[in-house]
C-alpha cells in the first residue's frame, strides 16, 4: 500500500473512532473553555518542502539558523519577530524541528515536537464535535503531508482559565513556570508573559548538577556555560522534561534574572 492510502486509512479510523466516542456519549465535543494535547507520533517531513509549502499558502514562515532568523511573513501577518511567531498560521523550523500553528473556522490548531515525536494541540473557538474537529484538522495536515501513523485519540485536556496551571509530575525536579511552558497552548504568548528568554523553539534553561555528574547526549550540545555545579542551556522546549529526568541533574530551572535597582 502506498503511503497516500495508508494515510487515508489512519484518518478514517480516527474518524470512525471519534464518532464512536460520541456515540457512547464520552466527551462528545471539545469544549471552548479548554484546549487539548494529542499525540502524532513521529513526523519527518522534508522541511524545505514544507517551507515552501507554507509559503505558498501565505502562511508566514521563520526558519531559525546559526546566523539568525530568516522570516517571510504572510500577507496580512505582523512584522515583529516576537509578534508574529506566537501568531496563527505560521510555520517555524529551527534546525530538525518544525512547529505549524493554524487558523481554521472554529479552532485554532498546533502541530510541535515533544519528547515522544509531535503533538497535536487543539484550542476550539466554539464548543465543536470531537469528530467534527478531527475532519477539519486531519484534512489539513494530510494535505501538508504531515499526518504519521501513530495519531491517537487520547488526550489531555487543560482548562483554560487556570492561570496556575498543573503542578509538575511527581519525581519530575522541574521549575512549575517551565512545566507550564512544556503544556502551554501557545509556548511563545507563555514564554513573553512569564519572562523567558526563548529562540525559536529553544529556551534558556539551567541545570543544577548532581555532585561528580555532566550532561550526555542529547543535552550536551545545547550547552552555552558550564560550571563543576551548573550547566547554562539554550535547550529545546520538548527536551526540558527528559533533561529533567536525567540521571545528572538534581532540577531544571530558568536563569536567575538580576533584579532592577
């Protein structure tokens, strides 16, 4: 079978499936006082392509590299960096990663790396039907090219009129503001409003390192300062929670901010 079927194949069995969640009356919509995280699995699409892909649809797209960002923004799309890239319909690549936000009708839309591949985030604008909502955005993905076949049905669903937000799983040492980050809706309205300094897809991160321990793969080469106790990161958002986990590290936390006169 070849890959356009087998693609047609997993949007009709998420479809078949979400109609059935509701048939049985379990959470029959998406409620617009929530957004909900989605699992995709793993994704590698060509991002040159997708680039200009985007481009093509007017999307504005910033692709972080060594020397900076090189931005095209969309006919109608602001022209400030930091505006523009918590905006919708944008596309960003920041080396292997991409992170696609989307505008439909009655929902707003992400595609972002996670620690288990991508994730699908889904913040309704009307209360709309599970299966309702799938159609609109597995069309559009399939139609991207970035629908894998590992989408699940499962999700986590976080209110969005919690300005705390959930604490950090337990035995996770992780700051709460960069745990809020991590399952934030938007993580650059999150990042501006909680003061973090973000580029791109990555953002300044500290380490506190267990005694006689270092940093390995994957985070070894995110390092910007290192000291025998602290290592000072400008680390991919999805590897904050792994990097937390990591046998070397007693907790993660953003830098200390000096603190005006």
């Amino acid at each position: 079978m070849n890959r356009q079927g087998k693609t047609f194949l997993v949007v009709l069995s998420l479809l078949v499936s979400a109609l059935a969640l509701q048939g049985v009356g379990l959470q029959p919509e998406f409620e617009t006082t929530s957004y909900y995280l989605l699992s995709m699995g793993a994704l590698q699409p060509d991002l040159d392509n997708l680039a200009d892909l985007a481009r093509g649809m007017d999307l504005s797209v910033i692709v972080y590299e060594q020397e900076g960002a090189s931005v095209t923004p969309g006919t109608t799309a602001p022209h400030d960096l930091l505006l523009l890239q918590a905006a919708d319909d944008v596309l960003i690549i920041d080396s292997e990663r991409f992170h696609l936000r989307r505008a439909m009708e009655q929902l707003l839309f992400t595609v972002r790396p996670t620690e288990e591949g991508y994730e699908l985030v889904i913040n309704p604008l009307v209360d709309v039907a599970i299966g309702d909502a799938l159609a609109v955005v597995l069309e559009e993905l399939q139609g991207m090219g970035l629908l894998g076949s590992d989408v699940s049905l499962e999700y986590q669903a976080f209110s969005k009129g919690d300005l705390k937000g959930p604490a950090p799983p337990d035995g996770v040492p992780i700051d709460s503001t960069f745990y809020g980050l991590v399952i934030a809706e938007n993580w650059f309205v999150h990042a501006t409003v909680k003061g973090l300094r973000q580029t791109g897809l990555r953002v300044e991160a500290v380490a506190e390192k267990l005694p006689g321990q270092s940093l390995t793969t994957p985070f070894a080469e995110f390092i910007v300062e290192e000291s025998d106790g602290l290592a000072k990161l400008l680390l991919p958002i999805d590897l904050l929670l792994p990097l937390a986990r990591s046998s070397a590290v007693g907790y993660v936390r953003p830098p200390y901010q000096p603190s005006v006169p």
